[in-house]
C-alpha cells in the first residue's frame, strides 16, 4: 500500500446525538408532512447549516415558503444565538413576502433548544 501511494479509510463510529429523554414540551406538528402548498405565505420553512471555514464555523438560517420553494429569507452568523440566526431570516422573510393570512411557520435546529413551531394568525 506504501508503495502504490494508497491508504485505507477508517469510518468513525455513528453516534447518536439526540437527547430524546429531555424534560422540554414538545410542540404539536401542524404541519404534518404537508409539504404541498397551495397559497404562498401559509407555510414557511426554515433550517440551520453548519459551514466550516479556515477561520472556523459559519451558520446559515434559511427560510423557504413551501407554496413555491423560494427561499425568503436567510442569514449568515459565526453564533448560533437566534438573534443572529433565525430573527434576521425572519425579518428578511416579512420583507420579501407579506403575511396576508395564517402562517405555519416551522424551524428546525437543535432538537431539544429550537424546534419549533408556530401558527400565526
């Protein structure tokens, strides 16, 4: 192997990472694998990726309406804190598409601190 300049490839062990035994409610799912919108503005999306740079981690928060699979809204942080995540997506989001009627608005994040979501009126 040495001398065809090959080496093998050791995968790390998969390990579970989600706290399922937590003591925080659990939110009902209004959206309920509805993914198929008619109406835009009645749904919303939105999710945070992890982005590893030379000078460290990025966070991008995005949020799509699912009526057309547009992304409304986004935000790129070096925190995780909501008010440099989620509450700038969201005010880009307002900004990009009024909010005429009832809005299901479902973010996902760390499973126990951020899931959410929210029905608006």
């Amino acid at each position: 192997m040495k001398k065809a300049k090959i080496r093998s490839i050791v995968k790390r062990k998969f390990r579970v990472t989600t706290d399922s035994e937590h003591k925080y409610p659990v939110v009902e799912n209004r959206l309920n694998r509805e993914f198929k919108v008619e109406k835009t503005a009645t749904a919303w999306v939105s999710d945070i990726t992890y982005i590893k740079t030379t000078q460290g981690w990025l966070y991008l928060t995005t949020i799509l309406d699912l009526a057309n699979r547009k992304i409304i809204g986004w935000a790129l942080s070096s925190t995780m804190k909501a008010i440099d995540t989620v509450i700038p997506a969201w005010n880009m989001a307002q900004n990009n598409r009024s909010i005429t009627s009832k809005l299901i608005f479902h973010h996902t994040g760390d499973p126990v601190r951020s899931r959410n979501s929210v029905c608006m009126q």
